[in-house]
C-alpha cells in the first residue's frame, strides 16, 4: 500500500504483504527472557478504523502531517474575521 500524499511506502494493511516486505519480528519478554513472536496480533476488523502496519518513518510521516495541520489551523483567523 503506498498512502501517496505522504509517501508512506512502508505501510501496510495486510500482514502477509508485511511480512514479504522485511517487516521484523515481534518481541515478547517471559519470564525476563526475551523471545521472538512469529505471529503478530493483527486484527483485520480493525482495518476500517485506522488499522495498519506501519514502519516509524512512516509512522513519524503521518504524527507530523497531523501537526502540521493543527498548526495551521491555529494560525487561520476565525471565521467571522473573513
């Protein structure tokens, strides 16, 4: 999945095409000992709602498109000032 407008090319909606795509294993500590999880919790009835696989990069992308949009709407005068 690439989101364009962001160029968010590590981003995912299917854990298969994730996985494919050198997404890295899950880690889990037991008992202190840290472990490999295989198969990671993804729910795909999430997917309506915003669920995706995402790097940090992309991650990163998407926090700093919503800032920048709060940013300026703050900086906008009010409505009744047009």
């Amino acid at each position: 999945m690439n989101v364009s407008p962001l160029r968010m090319s590590r981003t995912f909606t299917s854990l298969r095409v994730a996985r494919e795509n050198g997404m890295a294993a899950g880690r889990a500590l037991w008992f202190g000992w840290p472990l490999v999880v295989p198969h990671a919790a993804f729910v795909r009835g999430n997917l309506p709602a915003g669920g995706a696989i995402a790097s940090a990069a992309d991650m990163a992308r998407y926090v700093g498109a919503h800032l920048r949009v709060r940013r300026a709407e703050r900086a906008r005068p009010p409505h009744f000032l047009k």
